[in-house]
C-alpha cells in the first residue's frame, strides 16, 4: 500500500510465527522539492525534516515516541532548501532553528504540507515562527466553598500540562503549571504545534465542564497552538457535584471476577479519537468491584476485558465494537 490506512493489517497470535508474507516494492519517479525557508519575515538557516502526511513517526498510543522522519537535513544559509528522493503523494515538513543552549526549544518552528504529482516542485516557501503565549482561564460554575480556619483553600490547585504531539522531545513543548480555582496562568515559549491537554487535582465532587481554544473542543481534540492570534486564551469550566460508576464484575457462575480491567467512555464519543481521549479505565479488586474518579453527568457505556485497553487505534476499535452488547449508565 501507499498509505497506513490502505495497508493490509497482520494479526499474529500468542508465539505465532507467519511465513510466506511476500511484499511488493512499487517503481515510482524520484522527485524533488525546491525552496526558501523563513524564520519570521527574512530567509534563514534552519533544519528540515520532511516525512508523509500520515507520519510512521511521532508519539505512541502509550506515550512513548517511535520512528523517524524519512527525509531530513539543513538548508544553506540563505535559507534554501532542496531535497529530492520523494514519491508521488502529500508530504509533511518541518522546520526549526535550535535555540541558543542544548536543551533550549527551538526558537522558530514551522510545518507546512505539499503534494507531489509527476513533476519536481519548486519555489516553495516554508515559514518558522517564533515561540508563542498561551493564557489559561479557569472558571468554576458554582458557587466556591467559604474557607474556614481549618481549611483555608477548600478547592486545591489544578495541575495543567500540555504536550507536543510532533516535537515532544523538545523540553520546551511541554508545560507542567498549577493555577488556583477559579484562576490564571501563563504559558511562555510554546512552539506552534499541536498540543494534548491533561487536567490533574481535581477536588472531590468536581469534574472538568469543559475545556476551549478559539470556542473549540479541545478535551477531545488537539490545541492547536498558533493557529490563532497570540494570547488566545485556553478556558476551562470546573463543574461541581459529578458523578461516579459502581462495577460489580462477576464471571459466567456469577462469582466475582478480579483482576478484571474496566472502561468508561461517553455514549457520544462515536470515533477512536474521541474515546481514546476520554475514556477512564481501572481494573477490579479481589471482590470485583471497582468505583470511578468523578466524572461529568451524562451517558456512559462501561466495558469489562480481561486485558488493559491502550489508546491505540486497535484498542480502541474493540472497545466501539463492544458497545452492542453494553446497556449505557447514566450518571
């Protein structure tokens, strides 16, 4: 196949070794890309890394990185860029200029994407821009508990992290700040990429509303950072008395089933994307139970597997399919 998603998929068994698995190496031109790359407005020295649209690179289901792009390089100091050995189909690049220390983030970062037909490409211009802001607003809806002497801050700090789905091995992608509730805070020297969101330090009873960037979803879709003005704020709503799932998992003689690995996901996540971002998952103790964190009001399936389920596309596929044997909970 000439893409992932028309790739023929290999299942193999617990030890199984598969034989006679033949694959055919298709003859295709050899193109080239031809061009300029900018840091801001003028023509620089930057480094490029050019892979498919579809990456075979980057961030795993689990959170570890895998691969590497397929073509990469530095332009000359003009900023011109030539890079030839490509196939017919739509590429990704990326561009950066590294900062000023070993561990510092690039200092300019940009991506780009271009197609490739029968014939070279040429006059491309691919720009870098500089690190970005990104403002948090954290609302609570309802009212806040007083404080008392015994407790003097009833709601503790959130923890807020962001992570680089392209370049998370850069240090400076990735944010690890508290902010109080309600509260603000800033990010600083973000690059302009694409960037998941995990909220931790939820008080009891709370559960998170909601969570905006430019009046879009982003609890079950990416940030994506630079896509707008600068200081475009990220909002995020905390909700008060949420809910919780009960599970009481028995085998087929009705006997309690431990060591049983439970998911929770929302009724309306109808994609692997959108379960595999808000999905909950735990696994039952020797009497079978198991009881959820807090969580929003609103329908969920719950599924029991015997094994854990990862954030890969796999994973995720069983568990949609599992949904027409689950009755759904309402919290």
């Amino acid at each position: 196949a000439t893409s992932i998603e028309g790739a023929q998929v290999v299942t193999l068994g617990d030890g199984e070794i598969r034989e006679g698995l033949d694959i055919p190496v298709v003859r295709a031109p050899s193109l080239c890309i031809e061009g300029h790359t900018l840091a801001g407005r003028a023509p620089a020295a930057l480094n490029f890394d050019i892979s498919t649209e579809t990456p075979a690179f980057g961030q795993s289901g689990n959170g570890g990185m895998y691969g590497t792009g397929m073509f990469y390089g530095k332009t000359g100091p003009d900023g011109a860029i030539r890079a030839c050995g490509l196939t017919p189909g739509t590429w990704a690049i990326h561009v950066d200029q590294p900062g000023a220390g070993f561990r510092d983030p690039p200092a300019f970062f940009g991506t780009a994407t271009f197609t490739l037909t029968d014939s070279d490409l040429r006059d491309v211009t691919i720009a870098a821009g500089p690190r970005v802001s990104l403002p948090v607003e954290v609302t609570l809806d309802g009212p806040a508990p007083a404080a008392t002497p015994d407790n003097p801050k009833p709601i503790p700090d959130l923890t807020i992290l962001l992570q680089s789905l392209v370049y998370a091995q850069h240090t400076g992608d990735s944010g690890n700040n508290k902010v109080s509730v309600p509260g603000s805070l800033l990010f600083e020297g973000l690059l302009a990429d694409n960037y998941s969101l995990t909220i931790r330090g939820l008080a009891p009873g709370m559960y998170i509303e909601s969570a905006t960037y430019e009046n879009t979803d982003v609890l079950r879709h990416t940030i994506p950072l630079g896509s707008s003005a600068d200081n475009t704020p990220l909002r995020i709503a905390i909700g008060e008395n949420g809910g919780r799932i009960q599970v009481a998992a028995t085998d087929n003689d009705s006997n309690p089933a431990d060591d049983i690995f439970i998911t929770v996901f929302p009724a309306d996540a109808i994609t692997e994307a959108d379960v595999a971002v808000t999905y909950t998952t735990g696994i039952t103790d020797q009497t079978g139970a198991w009881k959820s964190g807090v969580i929003a009001p609103g329908t969920y399936y719950v599924i029991a597997t015997p094994t854990p389920s990862d954030r890969s596309p796999e994973a995720i596929g069983k568990l949609l399919r599992a949904r027409v044997r689950a009755d759904p909970v309402v919290v």
